[in-house]
C-alpha cells in the first residue's frame, strides 16, 4: 500500500487532499491486490474519502480510473453495490459501466440479487434506474461472433458478395494499411531528425563552453 491508500481507509480528508496534491500521479498506484485508493475507500467504508477522490478524479480527468478493477475483477460499483452503499453507487452512476462484469461473471445486479433483495432495496432501486442488468439478461439481448457467423448470409450481404463489395473493401483495407505504414516511416525519419539535431546541439554548446573555459584561463 502507498500513503494514498493508507489515508484513503481513514476520514482524514484534509490530508488526503495533500497527499493528491503533493503526488497527483499516486491516484493510479495500486495494491498488491490490484485495488484503487477508491477500492480502499469503499471496502472500508470511507464515504468522505471516497468524495474527495472523487473530485480529484473529476478535476484531473482520470474518471476512467472508476472502471479499473480489483484482483477479482471487481470494479468500485461491485464494492458498493455487495458493501450496500447506495450514496457511493448514485456518485458512480453516469461514470462507469453499470453492467461491468467481474471476473465470476456478475454484474452489479447480480450482486444485488445474491444479497436477497427486496423490491425496496435502495441499491437495487438505483441501478434499475441506470438500466443495469444480471449477466444472464445481458448475454441474452447480445450476439456473438460465433453465433453471427453461424447464420446464413442475409440477403443484403448475398447481394454484396455479388456486386464484388468485399473485393472493393478489401482494396480500401490495403490502401489504408499503405498509408499507415507511411505515416510511421514518417515519424521515424522526424524522430530521428530531431535526435540528431538535439545530439549536434548538445556538441555544438559544449564546444562553446570549452573554448570559453580556454579564453578565461
């Protein structure tokens, strides 16, 4: 743990602020376990340390750090969510993935399912209104590629491979491959241009220095 985490388990907001201040990077340290300062925060509960990681987040426009996840796969949401912390989960709401999936396949609402809850569970009341859903109705309403290509064509992609799109495509795809590789080879020959510029600079100003070393002796 870093100092970050350590003061993020505690409500000694102030100093955690100093902290985010003094070392702005520090809000991307992890555990060993793979936790945020915000992971820290919600496990112990810290609502006002959560806040101001929060805001710093917010500010510094690192909101996608919401969404990292622990060695479980579990993001903030999934905290909140199985700790029952439903002002944490309506500050996360419209920031992160509300139907993430950890690395047991549950979402937050399968969370909210095995914690046996009511119709009137706030938690729950919450995430139905950001339309989360369970793992098993998000699988349902969604195609994968192996179920996709295990249909027969429909006739609008018979009728592409008739009037010879997919050739045409793949031309594209070449002369797009083409010019990237192009642009590389052009960053590279900048690159190096640079590189050699800054190297006869720094020869260049210490050839100066020396023979005004020489002039004073």
């Amino acid at each position: 743990m870093t100092p970050l985490h350590y003061v993020a388990q505690t409500e000694n907001i102030d100093l955690l602020a100093e902290l985010l201040s003094a070392c702005p990077s520090s809000i991307e340290d992890l555990t060993v376990r793979c936790e945020t300062a915000m992971h820290v925060a919600v496990k112990n509960g810290r609502l006002s340390a959560f806040k101001v990681l929060l805001g710093w987040l917010r500010r510094a426009n690192k909101e996608e750090i919401l969404k990292w996840k622990d060695e479980d796969g579990n993001t903030v949401l999934h905290i909140a969510t199985f700790t029952n912390q439903p002002k944490v989960v309506e500050l996360l709401i419209g920031t992160v993935n509300v139907n993430a999936k950890n690395f047991n396949g549950l979402t937050a609402m399968d969370m909210v399912h095995l914690m046996g809850d009511s119709k009137d569970s706030e938690v729950g009341k919450i995430l139905r209104r950001a339309k989360a859903k369970t793992a098993s109705k998000i699988s349902a309403s969604s195609t994968s590629l192996a179920q996709f290509l295990f249909r027969d064509l429909t006739l609008i992609e018979k009728r592409d491979k008739y009037f010879g799109v997919f050739g045409q495509n793949k031309k594209k795809s070449t002369d797009g491959i083409r010019n990237i590789v192009l642009v590389v080879a052009l960053l590279i020959a900048i690159a190096t241009y640079q590189m050699g510029l800054s190297l006869w600079r720094d020869d260049f100003n210490t050839t100066i220095q020396n023979q005004r070393h020489q002039n004073r002796r």
